[in-house]
C-alpha cells in the first residue's frame, strides 16, 4: 500500500464528492460549455464553487459544491447552476478523504497456519 501524502488529492477528492456524480455532471458542463462557444462563436464559462463547513466537534467537514455554467446559445445564453454536498473526514495536515485515515481493515485475512 502506497504511503499517501498529508494534502488533499484534487483527483481524488473531485472523484469522492457526490460519490462520483460531481466528476460527471463536471465533464458535461463542460463538455457543452465548449460545444456551445465553438457553435455560437460566444465565450461561455463554467465556475466551481467549494465551501466547507465543520460538522459538529468532529474532524470530519461538510463539503458544498456547486457547478454553475453559462453556455451560448443561438440567440444568447443558457445557464445552470447544481449545488451539492458530501461530508468528508480531514486527516493529517488537512487532508480530506471519504474515510477516515486510521480506518481498520474490514476484511482481515485469516492469518496462515505454519507446518513444522
């Protein structure tokens, strides 16, 4: 198992929230934020928005995230906005991940029996 460092993995962490779901609805966003600027020759943007909030007096934090696009259109824009929420335990040097760092195994293996 891979020593893991004590800051935050954004490919991790991106692919944590909303259990995935944050990642695709980014790709769309994207996706057709691009397609609408290459079609209407009209700049359009995409703007992701965290806020993190300490749940109760634990080490864990609720995590806000919000996408908001803007795509061009034909006869303007269109925009959308999705905001969302996934709590996330904060580890050494403030490094956030679904589960906890010291987590125990859930399925030990059976330890070996030894022939003499």
């Amino acid at each position: 198992m891979s020593q893991k460092g004590t800051h935050t993995d954004p490919a991790e962490f991106i692919g944590d929230l909303d259990a995935g779901v944050f990642a695709e609805k980014l790709g769309r966003a994207l996706s057709d934020v691009a397609l609408g600027t290459v079609e209407n020759s009209k700049d359009g943007s995409v703007t992701v928005t965290f806020k993190v909030k300490r749940i109760a007096e634990s080490n864990q934090v609720d995590v806000s995230h919000k996408i908001h696009s803007k795509t061009a259109t034909l006869r303007g824009f269109a925009q959308e906005e999705d905001t969302t929420r996934t709590p996330m335990h904060v580890g050494r040097g403030g490094r956030m991940s679904l589960s906890p760092e010291n987590q125990g195994d859930f399925f030990p293996r059976p330890a070996r029996e030894t022939s003499e």
